[in-house]
C-alpha cells in the first residue's frame, strides 16, 4: 500500500493458493484473488483503494469482484489478447479528436 505524499510502502500479504476443504487440486489464482479482496474490504471498510495489476487480471469475473467491494482499479491490458478493447478505444480517439458523430464501426 502506497499514499503519495508518504515515503513508506506497506506490502500486502498474499492470499495462499492451497488446497481447499476437501479437494485433491490447489486454488485457483482466481479464487486466492476473491478471498484477498473480500478479506481486504472486511478488515478495511472505509479504505478507499486503488487496485494497480497486470493484464492476468483484467476478465469480467476479476473486475466484477473489485466493483462489488468498491475498489477502483488500474488494469493492464495487451493489445492481442484485448482486440475489441482496443478498437473501441482507437475508435474512441478518433472521435474525440475528429469531433465526429458518435457511431464507430468496429471490426
């Protein structure tokens, strides 16, 4: 955890990845990120959060997690793995720089 107008940085531990109750198989780092995240807002309610990661993290089901504890976030993305993303984001730029009309074809 950083603040900016602090030096100090105070690092999180992170969620084990281990076999839950009952089953033959390690977590998931999906499920590690629920447990993180829900304990994280259970210890800290009132903390306002900006959650910085990498482009691992960056489907539905992580984002949806980060919106139902209300923590903002700064994900990653890579162009090839996020074409839609990108286009509508080019698209986007173009508008607002060409003072088009709000309609984009997509690919």
């Amino acid at each position: 955890m950083i603040h900016p107008d602090m030096r100090a940085v105070i690092p999180f531990m992170p969620e084990p990845i281990v076999k839950q109750d009952g089953t033959s198989k390690n977590d998931c780092e999906r499920n590690a990120a629920k447990r993180f995240v829900a304990k994280l807002r259970h210890d800290h309610p009132h903390l306002t959060c900006i959650v910085t990661e990498d482009s691992l993290r960056s489907n539905a089901p992580h984002i949806e997690t980060l919106q139902d504890h209300h923590l903002h976030s700064i994900l990653g993305v890579k162009a090839g793995d996020y074409a839609f993303l990108y286009a509508k984001t080019q698209c986007l730029i173009f508008q607002r720089s060409a003072l088009l009309t709000p309609f984009c074809q997509l690919p």
